[in-house]
C-alpha cells in the first residue's frame, strides 16, 4: 500500500461569498479507512470536499491527496466525487448516464453493470432518471462514482433519504471496498452514521473539533453515544 | 485531445435531444414553415423572397443553435454535470467538440429539410450550389454554438439564456445587411456591422445564392465565419472552469 495518509489537508483557508467557510484547517485521512466527516450543515464540509477534489478556490493552504497537490490532472482518474444533490442526466437513462460517464473514464462496459448491481439498481436500469425517486437518483450519482474505481472516493451525504435497509447495505459495501484498499471520506450530519465509520472528524464553523476513532472519542468525553461525545466536545470549545 | 471522449460526448447529447422529440420537431419543423410564410407575404413580389429566402435557409441554425445550445449549457452548468465532468479526465476541448459534433448534425439535418422544401416545394432560386447553402449553413450553426455556449456563463436561469437570443442576434440581422443593403446604411451602423460576424455570414449566402461566383470575396467571407467560430469556441472554453468559488 502506499503512505498512510490519503489525504492532508494543511493550513487550509477558503471563502465563499464573502464568508470566511474555512479559516485555517488541518487534518489528515488515513488510507484504506471509511472515515466519517461530521458536523451541522453550514460547519463546512462541502467546502473541505470540494477543496479535496479539486474544484473549490482556495485562498491559502496545502491540501495533498495521494501524494499529489489536490486537482492535479493525474487525480482525476484516482479520485470519485459525488456530490450532495445527484449530478446526472435526468432526460437518460440509468445505463445511458453510466455509459457515458464509463466512456469519459474508458473503463470497460461491464463496470457499468457492477455499479448498478452494487447500488441496487438493477430493475431500474433502463429507467430515464427523471422518473426515478430521490434516493434512487442519489444512487446513480454514487455509481458513477464507482465506474473508475477510484482509489479515493469523497461522498457528500450519500445516505440522505435512503431507507434503512438500503443505508445498511450501502455503508457494506463502502467497507468492502475499503479492504480492497479505497479510501472512503463519507460526509453526514445523521450521528448515527458516525459510528459506522472507522475514523472520524467532528467540524464545527469551519474548525476541527475532534478526530479519532468512535472508540477513541467515547473514552475520551466519557459518553455512552457518540451523538453525546459530540454535544461534550462541541460545548466543550 | 481525445476522439474517444469527443466521440462518447457528441452520442450523449443527441441521445438527450432524441428523448426530447418536440424540441427536434420545433427545430426541423419551424424553419420551412417560416420560409413557407415569407414566400406566401411577398407573393406579390417574388425578387424579395428570391433575395431573402435564400440567405435565411443559412441563418436559421444560427438561431435554433444558439438557443439550444445556451440551454443545454446552462443545464450542465446548473445540474452539477459541468462540475463532475471537469473533475474527471475530459479536456475542455473534448466536450466543446463532442457538442459541436452532435449540433453540426442537427443543424445539417435542419438545413438539408429547409433547403428541400425552399428550393423545390417553394420554388426558390439559388445561383450557386445548394451544397455551399448547407455547408454555410452549418458553419453558422457552430458559430450560434459557440456564441451560445459563450453566453450561457453569463445567464443564471432559463429566462436570461432565452433573452440573451434577442440582444445578440436581431442587431446583427438588422445591421448585417439582410433587411437593407449595408451601404446604404447610416455610416457608424455600417462600422458596427463590419465588426458582426453575421454580416459575413449573410455576404457569403448571399453571393452563394444570388451571384453563384465563387470569387475572392465569398472565401474572405468563409475565413472571417470560421475566425468567429473558434474565437467563440475559445471565449466559451473560457468560462468552463475547473476550480470555483
């Protein structure tokens, strides 16, 4: 495997608007983790997502992912980002959107298929996305995500709206693919998520209140759940 | 520059248009129904429809071009498609091409359909090829494309993208010589006109349909569309942007 950290993020500084979203972060992603981005919405997790991909306007800082400088052209191929409202074709199909996108990447036409098999859209497929749900929308960005088999996958609130049965099923298969060595950084604002996470990192306004595992973070505020732990260490500034 | 990804890109945008049939309809069926229209208005004089009709059998991809191609944009840009897309592996150049590819063959169906019935079902006369119509044709649709394209950065809803057509394309069919000869035109409209690239557009149709010459001039006309359409095409590869705020 390659260095421990897939992501560092230094000293980093963005504005949006005119609002000052990040005003100096640090911290780092360990390889090969499922780790949970937590914190109300607003604290600025979007914008350290968008910062890791490669697509935000940062003002000052390092952010280095896999070893090079964030939105780097050899990162495109490395790196999945699914952001929080679905980016897809709504006047295609499942399959059309997924080929295309297969096509952009050049990874062969059978990807295409195991991705609509891992999110579970196998009887939608030939479905135009504007007929779908929501949540079934949200699962054809997440398998577009999936096709090139990225080596870091950046997942903003990817379970919003799902059923439980399907969330559980997911974050499975997020775990599955972190054993083969993907490194998986899942933004959520639902605490019981957190604990499903390997790591964790705990954003409020634009800081980092807390990083560890859940282990680590219920020893340390003495809570019996996480969403607790959270309450402590946020009050806790 | 990738064929692969221009090639993928060009099948994805007819696809969309195909699931969109009432918009091809509208573009394929409302040019000849126009043209039928202006040849019935002037049917008392038929030298008028001889020297308009022509040139607006080139002119109308222009318009359908740049409406749908704002459109389009402005969706890619607002559905977070653009976003995603300049996060993966595709050159700029790549979708710019991928869309010229796909609206070239609209626009070339457009033109072949309103040249038919324009020059066999309503009887107009055209001195030259009416191959050069079509391929005129289509270069003004690539240069709506990119005029488009350009123009959709500056629009945040549908309404502007549509009000965008009005502002850019009628002064420039008003000044471009179509409705009133350019030099009989006040002395400063003629100097804007000169800096129009719709103005050479309609020269080259013109001499394409009431000359038949093929001379010097038609081809300076031809190389001032082309400058325009890859000065377009550079101005919206502009505003495609990797990073955002």
């Amino acid at each position: 495997m390659g260095a421990a950290e897939a992501v560092t993020v230094r000293g980093l500084r963005v504005r949006r608007g005119g609002a000052l979203v990040l005003p100096g972060l640090s911290l780092a992603v360990r390889t090969g983790t499922v780790t949970g981005l937590l914190g109300p919405s607003g604290s600025g997790k979007t914008t350290l997502m968008r910062a890791i991909v490669g697509v935000q306007r940062v003002e000052a800082g390092e952010v280095t992912v896999l070893g090079d400088s964030a939105g780097t052209t050899v990162l495109r191929r490395r790196v999945g980002y699914v952001t929080q409202a679905p980016s897809i074709y709504a006047d295609l199909s499942v399959r059309e959107n997924l080929r295309y996108f297969a096509r952009v990447l050049g990874v062969p036409r059978e990807r295409v298929d195991e991705a609509i098999a891992t999110v579970d859209l196998r009887p939608q497929a030939g479905q135009v996305v504007r007929t779908l749900s929501g949540g079934e929308s949200a699962r054809v960005s997440l398998a577009t995500a999936l096709l090139g088999a990225p080596d870091l996958l950046v997942l903003d609130e990817p379970t919003v709206g799902l059923d439980p049965v399907l969330r559980r099923d997911l974050w499975a298969a997020f775990h599955r693919l972190a054993e083969q060595g993907t490194t998986l950084l899942v933004s959520s604002h639902v605490m019981d998520e957190a604990e499903r996470c390997d790591e964790l990192l705990l954003l409020r306004g634009g800081r980092l209140v807390a990083a560890g595992t859940p282990r680590e973070l219920l020893d340390r505020t003495g809570a019996t759940d996480l969403e607790q732990a959270f309450l402590t260490l946020a009050e806790g500034l | 520059m990738n064929a692969r990804v221009t090639l993928a890109t060009a099948e994805r945008v007819l696809r969309q248009l195909r699931r969109d049939p009432r918009t091809l309809a509208l573009v394929l069926v409302v040019p000849p129904v126009l043209l039928t229209l202006f040849r019935y208005v002037f049917d008392g004089q038929p030298q008028t429809f001889d020297r308009v009709g022509g040139p607006l059998v080139g002119l109308f991809p222009f318009i359908s071009m740049f409406l749908v191609t704002s459109i389009a944009m402005l969706r890619e840009r607002t559905s977070g498609t653009l976003e995603r897309l300049m996060s993966l592996p595709l050159g700029k150049l790549d979708l710019l091409l991928g869309y010229a590819l796909a609206f070239a063959v609209v626009a070339g169906a457009q033109a072949l359909v309103t040249s038919t019935v324009a020059f066999w079902l309503l009887g107009l006369d055209t001195a030259g090829p009416v191959w050069l119509v079509v391929a005129l044709a289509v270069g003004n649709a690539l240069l709506g494309m990119g005029l488009g394209l350009f123009l959709s950065a500056f629009a945040s809803t549908e309404f502007q993208a549509v009000q965008f057509m009005p502002a850019v394309v009628i002064p420039q069919l008003l000044l471009g010589g179509l409705l009133v000869p350019r030099e009989r035109m006040a002395r400063p409209l003629e100097l804007a006109s000169d800096a129009m690239p719709l103005t050479y557009a309609y020269d080259a149709l013109a001499r394409a349909t009431q000359i038949g010459e093929l001379d010097g001039r038609i081809w300076l006309d031809v190389g001032v569309l082309a400058g325009s359409v890859v000065l377009a095409l550079a101005l919206g590869a502009a505003t495609l942007r990797r990073r955002t705020s």
